[in-house]
C-alpha cells in the first residue's frame, strides 16, 4: 500500500495544514447508494428554501485557500479551489453534478463542510504519494482529458507519485489516470484544511460523514492524519 507524505517545505510554509486519508477498499461503485443520493438530493433542497448556502471566497474556510493558493503563484479567481468551484456551480446551477458513488460522496461532504476533497484509485497510483512543490519537470494529465500533457510550474503545490502529477494547484484539479470510477474497488480519499486549531472539528465531522456515507458500499474502511506533525501515513 503506498505511503501518502507531506513534504517538508510545504509543512513549513502551511504550519497548520491537516489533510485527512479515509481509504476504503473492497469498494462497490456499480449499486445503488441511496444515502449518497439522498445527501445531495438535501443540499439542493436547502439551497432552494434558503436555509443553507454553500461557503464563497468570503468564507474563511475558502479565503485560507485562496490566501494559500496566491502563495504559490496561483491566482484562485481565475484556477479555483475544488470546494470553491463547487459551490460556485451549486449556487449557479441549484444542482450538484452526478458522477459515479463515490466521487458524489465525496463531493457531498466537500461542499457541505467547506472543506476541499478529492480521490485516488489506487490501483493505479505507483509508489508513494507526496504532497510537495512542482519542480517544473512534472507531467499531468487532466481529468477526462486523456490526450493532453501540462507541465505543473515550478513551485506549484501538487500531489504526486512516481509516475507523474495526480492534482495540479494542490486541489483544483485531479489526474485522469487515477480517476475514481464505478468499477474502483481500492480508494484513498483525502479532506484538508489549511486551519486545523479553527476547523479541526469540521474535518472531523467530515470524515465522519464520508465514513458513513461509505460503509454500507465498502469491505472496509480506514482512517489516517497527515499534519506537520504527523508527515506520513500508509494509506
């Protein structure tokens, strides 16, 4: 199983990043998940009476991010966060879009907690996994773009194995190889705040709800922390 590591340089210049790792595997993408449906189905049902609003750009939770992202060269107006683009198409559109289970789990809980999250099928990630700064030489592939190769700039925060790029711009954008799909049956999802003292506990809830969202579809499930503190774990 690979190791997910945050790199040193980036523990240093986001001192109070907490990323956490909910792996699952035995995955089964191609049933029914009503839970999942339901909980999207709800947030479109609140934003519409006007009893809850996804988080935008004045929301702390999304700010840190933007703050975050122009620290490394990255204008987040113009190249979003995922969480922010998010909620920017739920407010616009009133729908969240349906890929497949998992990935509509994730972008529940992501946009209901204000908190960035992605995924990786980790059949086909190959070695470990760092979180760290682009160094220019890297190749990425965007999803549902499988003929095209970007070149991440030097300094860009990016998540990456041995074999190339797997997010560009920390988390604006996944890979195409290690897309998640109906047919994943070994999954690493990962939720991060930039603020672990302030949002520690909305992390929390978080996994929380994506562990539940999960276990009725899942063999198993586990958990892991990445912070400064923590820099590794094996997923």
């Amino acid at each position: 199983m690979p190791a997910f590591r945050l790199a040193p340089a980036i523990a240093d210049a986001f001192p109070d990043t907490r990323i956490a790792l909910v792996t699952a595997t035995g995955l089964r993408g191609r049933e029914p998940w009503p839970r999942t449906a339901g909980a999207l189905e709800e947030l479109e049902r609140q934003l519409a009476d006007g009893t809850w609003h996804p988080a935008d750009e004045t929301d702390p939770r999304i700010e840190a991010w933007h703050t975050a992202y122009r620290a490394f060269g990255t204008n987040p107006r113009r190249t979003r966060p995922s969480v922010d683009a998010l909620g920017r198409r739920l407010s616009k559109r009133g729908t969240l879009p349906r890929i497949n289970p998992a990935v509509d789990s994730y972008n529940a809980v992501s946009v209901h907690r204000g908190l960035p999250a992605g995924a990786f099928d980790l059949d086909h990630v190959t070695g470990d996994v760092v979180i760290r700064h682009a160094d220019g030489t890297e190749s990425f592939t965007p999803l549902g773009e499988p003929d095209v190769i970007e070149t991440p700039k030097p300094g860009e925060v990016i998540y990456a194995d041995t074999t190339g790029v797997l997010t560009r711009h920390w988390n604006h954008r996944d890979a195409h190889r290690t897309r998640v799909t109906e047919d994943s049956a070994r999954v690493a999802f990962v939720l991060e705040t930039l603020h672990a003292t302030r949002d520690g506990h909305l992390l929390e809830a978080a996994v929380d709800e994506l562990c539940t969202l999960l276990a009725p579809h899942t063999e198993q499930t586990a958990v892991h922390h990445l912070s400064p503190a923590q820099p590794q774990a094996i997923a």
